[in-house]
C-alpha cells in the first residue's frame, strides 16, 4: 500500500481518527475487563468508523467481527489494529515474569513467548502491551510482578528474546505479533511504592538501572513503546518533552509508534500540568505521543487544535504515517483478519506442546528457600495433608491471565492424582488468603489433619487479585490469619513443606522461622499442580533463584541488591546494629533471601574462578572460567552468576552487580568450567556529566550471589 497517497486522500477527521484507540467493548459487546476509568463517551457508531486501533477483544471471531464492522463503515476502508495484553501467555499460561525472572534462562522465556505468540495471533492479536520491563527494587508495588526483576540486566536479556521471538522475521507472517515495550519510563520505581504515584530519580540512576532495558527491546525491533501513567522529575511520561523528544526519539532515534497508557493523555489535567483536555491534546502531541488509549481526548480536540495552527499538520501527519506504516508492515490492507483463524485458535489453545512448556517454565521458575531435609518427598509417605487456602485453588494465573483462566488450571490435588494415584490426599483448607480476613474457625480442623498425615503440603501466599496493577500493599507479610496456621500445622507435623503462591516479595521473617522446607511457585499458570507435584517429589529439581530479593521487613525498600556503598558501611556480623555506621537498630541490612539466591536437591561446589589476565586495556577480551562440581546424587540445573565491583571510581560505585549469568546442567559428580568474557563495555557506567564511560582502575570479579560472593579475582583496567 503507499500509504503517503493514502494519507493525502484522508480528512483531518479521518487521520485524527487513527490516532483514536477504543476499547472493543465501546462498540461491540463482550465480557472483557477494563482496566482504568473510561474517556468521555463517544456513540458507537461513530467511534466504529473513525477508529485506528482496538484494545482488549476475545477471540478471533471477534476480531473478524470487529475488522468487517470497522472496514464496511470507513470509507477509506484502513483495517483496524488489534491490540492486547499478552503478558505471559493468551490460553496457555505459563508463570508471571518475575517468576520468569528466576529461571535466569533467556532460551526458555523465548520458548514461552513463543507459545504466546502462536496462540495470540491465532486470537487475532496484531500488537500485544508486552514485554513490561520496569526496573523494581520495592516489593510494595504490585506490579513488581509484570518485570522480570530487580536488576535490569535479566529485563534487557529476556525483554529483546521475547520482542525478537514475537515479531519473528517478517510482521506480515499471520503467526507473527508486534510487540509494544512498556511502561517508558521507571514506572518501577513510585514513591512509597505506590501504582501511579510520582518517581523522582536522578538522571544517572535513570540511565544506569531503568532505561537499558526499554532500549534493548527497542534494538531488539520492538515496533511500539508505551510512556508510563507516572510523573518522571515533575513531568507525566506522555508529555514529557526529555524522555521523548530528547531521549527516544532523539538520542535513540526510535521511529516506530509511541501509544499511552489507558485514559493516560486525559490525566495529565488531574495530573495538574495542563489546565484542560484541549491542553492535554496539546503537551501530549507535542511529546510525540501518536496514539491516544482510550481517554478520547484527541477524538475530541485534535483535529480544532489542527485547524488552528496549534498542532501543525506536518506533525498529525508523520504520527499518522507511523501508523499506517506499522499496519502496512502487518500487512493488514492485504489480509486484515492477519493471523485471526477459529480453526487455528482450536489447533494450538492449551495444545500439549504448548503445556509442555508451561509446565517446564512453571519448574524452572519455582525457587527452593529453604529444605531441612523435607524435599523431596519419598514416595513411601502413603496419607498427605493438602493444607492451606491454596491446596485447590485454581487461579494460580497471575494478574494479567485471561479472563476465564482459571477453567484450564491443573490443581495440587490433580498433579498429585497425576503423578502419584495410590497417594491418599487430605484436604483441609484452615484459613482464607484474604485480607482481613481474620476467621480462625478452619485451623483446629488443620492442625488435626495435619497429625494424622505421613506428610503436610502447606499451601500459603496472596490472593492473585492482590498483585498486579494498582495492588499496592504496604504490610507484605502473609494476608489474614496464614502464619497462624503455619505455626498450627507445623507443631502439628514438623513434616511439613510450606508451597507459597504470591506475585510480590513478601516479608517471609515469621514463616522461615518455623518452617521446615520453603518453596517458592509465584504464580506458575495453567501446569502449576502438575510442575508442583513434580518438584516436591523430586521429578524436577528446582533451579530457580530469585530475580528480587526478599525483604525482611517492610522498612528495608527499596531494597536493591547492587545498593551503593556509603561512606559508613556496617561492619561486622549482620545482625548487630553498630551505631554511627549505615544500619537499622532493629533489622539487619541484608534481605531475609538475597537476589540470585535458591538451592536445589543436589550441592553445587563452586572449585574455582579464574582470570586469564590481571590487567587488561579497554581493547582485550579478559577470559573468565568458573568451575564447579555436582557433588550431590541427583542431576541439577545451576546459574553460574558473575558480579562485577568498582572499587574506586570518580562517582560511587554499586558493592555488587550481576554483568553476566549462565545456567548449566550436571549430572551427579560432574565437573564443569564455565566460561564468560568480560569487555570495557561491562565496566561503563553514567558518570557524573552522564557521558557513559569506564575509568581505568581495579575491579572484582566474583562468582556467587548477591550478598554471597563465593570467590573474588582482581584485574586492573589500564
Ligand atoms: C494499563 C496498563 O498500565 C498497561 O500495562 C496495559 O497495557 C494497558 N492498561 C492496556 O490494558
């Protein structure tokens, strides 16, 4: 299609209407979910014809529906973009992305996206709100669970595997989905860790920890971004000339289509920087923003602010290309259904191909916390105790799991009766997950059948309602009355392993404290009993480590783990405060569970880390070998995890931060090197001018986790 004639064909109206995105259900009905307040209400009829893009639809049906609607009543006859949120699957759901986060395996998170994309598109999807790679270091935020994690390095590496596995070589290939990188810019990072609040950050520490990751998807082809509902430094993301003038668009030279947030552009006036919804228009068009989610504010006020001189046409016109392009790209004038097929959607929806991954991500993700001996379970112990709010339960999806996900969840009880069919379950629920609630009438029933059990699978966490968006908490311990179970259970039968469920960090002080065995699932999606089952009876073997530390109190966050070094830095053991050094009187400094933390069922002996070199110039390739020993009698997965210190810089430096990770298989007794390569590259950062640089000077390097360091090597960089 040439889409300049095109355009010179169209009204102001009509381009202003592709900058117009509608929620489906504003003009077709259905069952979705909406996901903030609605804009000003425009009639259906007129918002058919004018639209360019549709957010959240249900299947392909619908979206067939939606095109021939759309397309019979524009004259123009420019099919409609199809978006939604994918986040981690459409029917097949495999784990939320922190838990993603925690396999550390870039290869398998394409695999998942994979599976997405293959369902997604069969659903009709053109673009899907994905992947959300907010750097977050405070678990208050609900949506620590859409990132993968706390260090930016595992959101840059898992963030462009995803965007180069969605949009495959050729958008215009029906299985292929074009992906939207969100939210630009340090949504992660709120005040008080609360959704949408404001985030002041200095522009080094925006450069070094938030922006990376949205510019690696950028690299990686993503075709869309979406700016953050949140203030940056006193100015909301969609209308913030720095971040998308200077930084995106100038600095990173992105051409592709920049879409707000949900109701975003009319915002900005509760935000108090414009004075209306025609100002509105105004800050977000001179921002660059294209396309309008849903507020209908440039519906209403675009195509006047146009009209006179206030908006230039050069300028509706280049956003309007960028759409156009994108849909050109899709090759939607040529097929406008794209990948949209019932037949399709029947072929590859929860086929077992695609649970077979789920189910691997789901034990690849879970992280082991703690194990005195508990995990595995033999499969002699014949009468089992399924205890807690979780042993049935099915939403075990996540925040951003589709509507109905639920139907398709393979419980505890069901992945036990799967692996194990002589095992005699018991199923008591003791308690709610809820907050607030407080009924205490479940537990003696608990603590009885939990006696009379060979074994007790304690099933604990959050409720899947109380992550995700605008689910901020600011208590993270156990909802309810969960640790008195806990405490109930356990002193009942010290033959218990606690499985938690939860989207968030949670402060976990009291429950590690009693408990025996900790297994962390997150929220694991549609395989979650079959993978559980499978992890607790030793099928799999736990890999995961976590991609965000656990706190030990509310009061330590933001906590992150590659934390800056302060002129006063507590000596000594942890957990005695040292007054005058930098420490809490009343908590140690250090999380409960630190980032790159979790065991196995087999012991990983970390032998030796070498350097080829100890010097090095900005030019050469300095060579690093870790071995290590599987020194247990099971095969296992391990991350070798490499950190990187600056020990004297011109601005201070973090005591610890991740620069590289693998993941190797061994088999009992095997010994393996494992090799990185460390250039100048990984030694810059965003000095005080902001000019990304390295320094000549001494480095460590080390092999461990966070606040773990196994063993240390120096190299100086001349
Ligand atoms: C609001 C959320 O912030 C964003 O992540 C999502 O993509 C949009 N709603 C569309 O559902």
């Amino acid at each position: 299609m040439d889409i300049k004639a095109l355009l010179s064909r169209m009204t102001l109206e009509e381009k202003v209407g592709q900058l117009v995105q509608s929620n489906a259900g504003q003009f077709i009905r259905n069952d979705l979910e909406i996901t903030g307040p609605d804009g000003e209400t425009v009639p259906a009829e007129e918002l058919n014809r004018v639209v360019g893009s549709v957010l959240t639809f249900e299947d392909a049906a619908q979206a067939k529906a939606l095109q021939d609607q759309h397309m019979a009543a524009d004259r123009n006859r420019i099919p409609l973009l199809l978006m939604l949120d994918v986040i981690h699957g459409l029917r097949t759901t495999y784990p939320i992305p922190l838990a993603m986060g925690c396999s550390f395996d870039d290869a398998l998170t394409a695999e998942c996206a994979e599976i997405a994309r293959r369902e997604a598109s069969a659903c009709g999807v053109h673009v899907t709100f994905n992947p959300m790679v907010d750097t977050a270091r405070d678990a208050r935020w609900g949506r620590i669970l859409e990132t993968y994690s706390e260090e930016p390095l595992l959101n840059c590496r898992m963030g462009a595997a995803i965007v180069r596995t969605t949009q495959g070589q050729n958008l215009a290939d029906p299985e292929n989905v074009a992906c939207c990188v969100k939210h630009y810019a340090a949504y992660g990072a709120p005040e008080g860790g609360r959704d949408y609040n404001t985030v002041e950050l200095s522009e080094r520490l925006l450069r070094e920890a938030y922006l990376p990751a949205y510019k690696a998807c950028l690299d990686a082809g993503a075709r869309l971004i979406m700016p953050s509902f949140n203030a940056l430094n006193g100015i909301p993301s969609v209308a913030n000339p720095w971040l998308m003038n200077r930084v995106l668009r100038g600095e990173w030279g992105f051409d592709g289509v920049v879409i707000s947030d949900y109701n975003a552009v009319m915002e900005l006036v509760p935000h108090g920087v414009a004075e209306s919804l025609r100002d509105a228009v105004r800050k977000a068009m001179e921002a660059g923003c294209d396309i309008d989610m849903v507020s209908n504010a440039y519906y209403r006020h675009l195509a006047d602010l146009v009209r006179e001189g206030t908006v230039p046409e050069a300028v509706l016109d280049a956003a309007v290309l960028r759409v156009l392009q994108l849909k050109n790209d899709l090759g939607l004038f040529e097929n406008p259904y794209h990948g949209a097929s019932e037949e399709r959607e029947r072929e590859v929806y929860l086929c077992p191909a695609h649970r077979e991954v789920a189910r691997r991500a789901a034990e690849e993700s879970a992280v082991l916390l703690k194990n005195e001996g508990i995990l595995p379970l033999s499969r002699e112990l014949k009468r089992i105790a399924l205890i807690g709010p979780f042993a049935e339960e099915t939403r075990l999806n996540g925040f951003w799991s589709r509507p109905g996900a639920e139907r398709y969840t393979v419980t505890l009880p069901e992945g036990i009766r799967a692996l194990l069919p002589e095992a005699e379950l018991i199923l008591e629920r003791g308690c709610g997950a809820e907050l607030g609630d407080l009924d205490r009438s479940g537990l003696d029933r608990a603590a009885a059948a939990a006696a009379r059990a060979d074994a007790v699978i304690l099933t604990l966490g959050e409720p899947e309602n109380d992550s995700g968006e605008g689910r901020s908490r600011a208590e993270l311990t156990l909802p309810g009355v969960q640790q008195e179970l806990a405490e109930r259970v356990i002193a009942a039968n010290p033959r218990t392993a606690v499985v938690l469920f939860n989207g968030r960090p949670l402060v976990l002080t009291a429950l590690e404290k009693i408990a025996p065995a900790l297994l962390e699932m997150w929220y694991p999606g549609t395989e979650a009993g079959n993978a559980l089952a499978r992890l607790l009876w030793g099928e799999a073997n736990p890999c995961g480590k976590l991609s965000a530390g656990l706190p030990r109190a509310v009061g330590q966050l933001p906590m992150p783990y590659n934390r800056m070094n302060t002129g006063r830095p507590k000596p000594g053991p942890d957990d005695q405060a040292v007054p005058f050094t930098s420490c809490y009187l009343d908590t140690p400094n250090l999380p409960l569970y630190s980032f790159g933390y979790g065991l196995s069922y087999t012991r990983f002996v970390y032998e030796s880390l070498t350097l080829d070199r100890d010097r090095m110039s900005k030019e050469d390739t300095l060579r690093v070998t870790v071995t290590l020993r599987n020194d247990g009698d099971r095969a296992g997965k391990e991350v070798v995890q490499l950190y990187l210190r600056d020990l004297a810089a011109s601005v201070v430096r973090p005591v610890q931060q991740l620069i590289d990770y693998q993941k190797v298989m061994l088999e009992p007794g095997e010994r393996k090197e494992v090799h990185f390569e460390v250039t100048e590259k990984q030694l810059r950062f965003w000095n005080f001018d902001c000019e990304y640089v390295s320094e000549p000077g001494t480095f460590e390097l080390s092999c461990g986790w966070a606040d773990h360091l196994l063993e240390t090597k120096r190299f100086t960089l001349d």
